[in-house]
C-alpha cells in the first residue's frame, strides 16, 4: 500500500517541477503551509528554482506579509490565477507592475473548479460572472497590461437557449495543502484549523492530473490513533507529508494568535469576554446597513467594513438569535473576527466546507449580503476588485452578489483621507476624501446594476451621510443625514447626478448612541 514519505521542507520543495502549476489552500494566514512556503522562497533566493511557476489559489491568502507573499519573486512566478489579493501588498505590486501573468476568478466558482476538474468535466459552467470584468467579453479577469495578450481562460457557452460562463480546467501539478495531525500512515486530521476549506476537492482534482500533495502539519502521531471521521484526507492521497518547523511561528491558527479553541470548535469563549467597538465612521456605516434587515434572516458579510462592524453590532444588539450570519469561509453564527483575520468566528455554530459553502451561495442564494465598495456608477455598477492600479480581486464579492435577493454595500463616501467626526448626536466632516466614489463609470464592474434589476434583486449603497437605492432607472438618493446640505455635501461630491426620492428621509439619529441602538427593538417591530 502507497505511504506518503515524512520529509523536510526544503525535500518537499524539490518535488515542485520548474514551469508547473502549484496550488495552495487557505485563506488570510488560516491554513498557510508557511513551513514549506519559506522554503520555496529560500530555495528559489539561493538556486533559482523552483521557477516559472502558475500559482492556482482560491483565496487571499497572506496577512500582507507571510502566506503566498513568500512566493512573490519575479521569476518564481510567471502566472496567477487567484481569488483575492487584497492583503498581499507584493503580489498587488507585481501585478500592477506587468512583472506577472495575472488572472482574476470569482472565489467560489475556483472553489467548485476542484470538483469539475476532479470529474473529468469540460470545465465548470455557472452564470456567475456574466456581464462583470469575468466575462470575456468585458476583461475576462485580466487585471494587468500583460495579460490582455494572454489566452482567455474563461469562455461564454450557450446550453439550452441560455448563456453560461465557461471556467476552463487548469491542470495542477502541485498542491501544498496544511493539517493539525498525520499519523504514521499519512492520514490527515484538520481539527484545529479555523476553517474547514476545500482541502479534499482540491486533493482530487490533483490527483486527477497526476500531481503530487504535500501536506504540512502541526504534529505526526501513531497509525491507527486517528478517529477515522476525523480524517481530512485519507493518507494513500498524500505525497509528503512535512512536520512544521514551529507550532507558534509556522503554523498559527490565523495572523493574530497560535491557537485559540472557541474559533476551531473545541470550546466556548463565555459571551462576556465580547468587547463593544467604538463609535466610529465605520461603526455608523454598519449600523445604517443593518436597518434594513428583516428577523428570522440569513446573511453574509464580506471584508472591510462589513466584517469588521457587522458581527460585532450584531452581538451587541443581542440578535444572534433572529439573525444568522455566514461567511464565505464556511462560518455559521458567532461573532467574526475582522481585518486580517478574516473568515474566522468566535463560538460559530458551524464550520462547514468553504466550497460547500459556495453552493449555498450560488445555488440557494443568501438573503442579504454585506458588501464593502471602491466606487457606484450611473447605472448602478459597483467596482469593488481594482481600484488603478491597485488589484485587490473579487474574493467572493461576484459570487455572493449576484444572487443574493438583498444586496447592502457599505462605504464611505468619499475616499483618500476622509476624516469624519462622529458623536451623538451625529456626525461631522472634517476633511473630505481625495477622490469621488459616486463616479460616471466605474473602473471595473464587479456588480452589474442592470442585471442585478432584471435579477429582481434590492440594492442598497449604505454610507455615513446618504443612502442610495437603486432602481431601473438607476440610483435613487433616498436618504441624507442630518446637517448634511444636499447640494454641497452630497451633490457636489458626484459626478453624476442621482435620482433624487420625493420625499427624502433624514437618517435616524439612533445611529450615533453609544450604547445598543435598538436594533433588537426594531426587528420586534416588523414582526407586527
């Protein structure tokens, strides 16, 4: 029977083919491999190799400076095709430089990609991405100079009188993949990771193509100690498997912290130990946005603002019992951690498979979504993947919101050095952002306004001093905030002008309390 071998880092490295696809598995710096990751950064510094790599990842996965930043090297790599770049300053910069091949893909539909190339299946067909920077006919996720001359790795199929997007294999020849235990048989545990992700999908899809897996692990226990429901992955599918070099430093359970069991399932953190954020900017976006929700509903909020005010309202309106919250992750209830630690959830309710996750998202569709935003257009369009240069990608921001049947983006609203008093009794501007978010059009569509209409979807766009609604005739400024003057903070800060509602709403100064604003009180409310 096949055994994987227990090697060195630097040997499982030399298993990695110059001109080969590698894919990692992980997102922020949860499940990051990075014993193996520095050795493939080491090797490459001292020998050049391995070299002229594609690097295939569904998620962001760096805290700006570790993760899949360690493969940031001209030369290292030639070609990526990934998910989200957003905390991972190098790799944006390569980007944005032409030093790369880049190729930007909804977050979910790389996820299900495993599951078709596994199968054998002539690539993986959704209606994700039509009509947004995806679609070939728009960009095809090129995101640089560069790739524009490069093959389409997207196509869009008709089947049975309606159109599809066509997401082509990528064959992999390499997978580095990360777990808590491997007994001496080679099966995988992923107790004490943060996420479940799509760890075994991705080990058949290689397979598939006759890759190798690698996989690196917190600690290597005797065969046949492993509850068998627990494994992973089953030791027969693993190549190598590499004993991280430092629990604390190379296998941390996310950016911030080595370990702490209520974000992997093994305790309960008591409820008092959650903190209340401040009243911020951020914090009075959050709280507008949660108004529009309905009790008894299940939602999603993505990174930025969303993820870093959403959760923790929630918890200090006390409405986790009438409002679940996911995360793309695969995250169900709990409060989410924020910044680079996103994707992770204090006394979550369920830990579920991140391309599972997806299939909610895609299939079902999530009934509201929280979604942060770079700039709304004219017709309703919303950039939230490049902003110049600058590639974050979509993570899965095109995924989510084009199924979602309440979509709430949050933002201020201007950007570049915004500074915004707030106290309450409401808030102030103090200095106005650099450049205008409410543009004529936007520099890439990650949301497409006039699909998200024929969709029948609600589209809120949520800032501190003016909600948007959008409607077919375009947005409609329905909302100001107290003291704000139309003209001269609202209007003059545009380049278009909005519809503008008959009957304007002033944004409730409940926002700017302190303490609990309520929310608890107005869910009850629309249960009457």
């Amino acid at each position: 029977m096949k055994r994987p071998q227990f090697i060195s880092a630097r040997e499982a490295v030399d298993m990695i083919p110059n001109h080969s696809t590698l894919c990692t598995i992980g997102m922020t710096l949860v499940s990051a491999s990075e014993t193996v990751l520095k050795a493939v950064e080491q090797k490459y510094l001292e020998k050049k190799e391995p070299n002229n790599l594609t690097l295939f990842h569904t998620c962001g996965q760096s805290d700006r400076k570790d993760g899949i930043a360690h493969l940031a090297h001209e030369g290292l790599l030639v070609k990526i095709i990934g998910g989200h770049w957003g905390l991972c300053p190098p790799l944006m910069d390569m980007i944005s430089n032409d030093k790369v091949v880049a190729y930007n893909l909804p977050q979910g539909q790389m996820a299900n990609m495993f599951h078709s190339m596994a199968l054998r299946e002539p690539g993986k067909l959704s209606k994700i991405g039509l009509g947004t920077f995806v679609d070939p006919r728009v960009e095809g996720g090129k995101m640089n100079a560069r790739t524009k001359e490069e093959p389409d790795i997207v196509s869009v199929v008709t089947v049975d009188g309606e159109e599809y997007m066509q997401y082509k294999e990528v064959p992999l020849d390499t997978l580095i993949i990360r777990g808590t235990f491997a007994d001496e048989a080679g099966n995988i545990t992923t107790d004490e990771e943060a996420m479940v992700l799509e760890v075994l999908p991705a080990v058949m899809a290689t397979k598939r193509f006759g890759g190798k897996v690698i996989c690196q692990v917190k600690n290597i226990v005797k065969k046949g100690t492993l509850d068998p429901k627990r494994v992973t992955v089953p030791g027969v599918l693993v190549d190598a498997v590499v004993l991280c070099d430092s629990p604390v430093e190379d296998h941390r359970q996310t950016s911030s912290w080595y370990y702490d069991p209520s974000y992997s399932g093994q305790a309960f953190a008591p409820e008092q130990m959650s903190t209340t954020i401040p009243l911020t900017v951020r914090k009075v976006i959050g709280r507008r946005a949660t108004m529009q929700l309905k009790p008894d509903v299940l939602i999603n909020v993505g990174t930025g603002i969303p993820n870093d005010v959403i959760g923790p309202i929630l918890a200090e309106e006390q409405v986790q019992d009438e409002i679940t919250i996911t995360v793309e992750s695969g995250i169900y209830g709990g409060v989410p951690a924020g910044g680079i630690d996103f994707g992770i959830s204090k006394n979550a309710q369920a830990l579920i498979p991140h391309d599972r996750q997806f299939e909610y998202y895609t299939g079902a569709g999530i009934d509201y979504t929280f979604m942060g935003a770079g700039e709304m257009d004219a017709e309703g369009n919303v950039n939230a993947t490049k902003m110049g240069p600058v590639a974050a990608g979509a993570g899965g921001f095109v995924d989510i919101t084009s199924t979602a049947r309440n979509v709430v983006f949050c933002s201020t609203f201007t950007g570049g050095g915004i500074k915004v008093d707030v106290d309450q009794n409401g808030i102030k501007i103090v200095q106005e952002g650099q450049f205008r978010k409410l543009v004529k059009k936007v520099q890439q569509i990650s949301y497409n306004g006039k699909m998200a209409i024929a969709r029948g979807q609600n589209m809120f766009y949520v800032t501190e001093r003016a909600v948007f609604q959008l409607t077919e005739q375009g947005p409609m400024l329905i909302e100001i905030a107290e003291g704000m003057d139309l003209e001269k903070d609202i209007l003059a800060n545009m380049e278009f002008r909005p519809l503008i509602a008959e009957k304007l709403k002033v944004t409730p100064k409940v926002i700017y309390k302190k303490e609990a604003f309520g929310l608890k009180e107005m869910l009850q409310e629309t249960r009457k």
